[in-house]
C-alpha cells in the first residue's frame, strides 16, 4: 500500500504594503456567472480560459482553488488555497521590496507619502522584472519554501545585481 505524504500549509507570506481588498456581502450586480459552479454576480474573480471556441470565461475564486486542487493533485483543499494564495504574495512581496528600494533612493520617509496611482507604476514595472529575473520554475521552487526570511534572501541576491538608482532613473521615476 502506498503511502500519502503529509501536506503542509504554507504559512502566510506578510506583506508590509499590500492590503487584499475585502471581501463584501454586499455583492454589486457585477454581471458575471462563473462559469463552472454557474454563481452569479461574481465579486471576486479567481480566474479564467478559454473555451475550445476561444471564448473567454471567468470563474469565482472557490472554482479556482478548486481547479489548482485538481490540477496539482493536492488532497486538502486548505493546503490547494494556502499554495495558490502563495502563488501571489511572492509576487507582492518582490514588489514591496523594489518599493522599499524605490523609498531608500529617493529619500522617502513614509509610504504614505507616495501617490497612490505610482505606486500602481511601480507594481507593473515590479511584476515584469520579477518575471525577467526568475523563470517558471524557479517561481515555483521559491512558491514552495516555507520561510518568508528564506524567500526574501533569495530576492536579495538578485536584486542586488541590479543599480536601481539608473533603473528608476531609466523609468522616469
């Protein structure tokens, strides 16, 4: 008989800037019906594809963790939403330490100091050199170390290959 490895839920990756919206009971009619579970009015989209047509659907976030969980063979549904939230806040996280490098160069002494819509500049430009600086697979290797302080020395060492004084400069930041 075989014998099933113990999954573990990864702890949660904290974020400094990064606030997950609220989730509200008070649903807007947003006029989207996911397309597997068939709930209307979807607030919180989970994901997406495309149909054999090339047609778009959406579907809710409960489909989406499901869909990891069926996907990644993962038995706790628990242990699919911890590992698909994480696929995100790794993301954040490299992001919130290119906003601590972008506050470190240019002499900001708070957040809150910088407008809201750069902060959403930033994210972009974050998010397209996370996915120059690590492939696919490293993502997922790093997605499944468990200690954030492991994670972000990792980041560390790559971020450290970059002059972020001439890159934000090279932006218009």
């Amino acid at each position: 008989m075989k014998k099933n490895k113990k999954e573990k839920i990864l702890s949660l990756i904290v974020l400094k800037y990064y606030q997950t919206p609220n989730k509200t009971d008070n649903k807007e009619k947003s006029g989207i019906v996911c397309a597997w579970c068939l709930e209307k009015n979807i607030v919180n989209i989970g994901g997406g594809f495309y149909d054999e047509k090339g047609k778009a659907h959406q579907i809710c976030e409960n489909c989406a963790v499901l869909r990891y969980r069926h996907d990644y063979k993962i038995h706790s549904l628990a242990v699919a939403r911890a590992r698909r939230r994480r696929i995100f806040d790794i993301g954040y996280l490299f992001n919130e330490m290119m906003i601590d490098k972008y506050i470190k160069i240019k002499g900001i002494k708070d957040f809150s100091e910088i407008e809201a819509g750069f902060i959403d500049n930033i994210f972009i430009k974050g998010t397209e050199l996370f996915n120059y600086l690590f492939c696919k697979e490293e993502k997922i290797k790093i997605e499944q170390i468990e200690s954030q302080k492991d994670i972000e020395n990792i980041f560390q060492k790559r971020l450290a290959i970059i002059d972020f004084k001439e890159y934000f400069k090279k932006l218009g930041m």
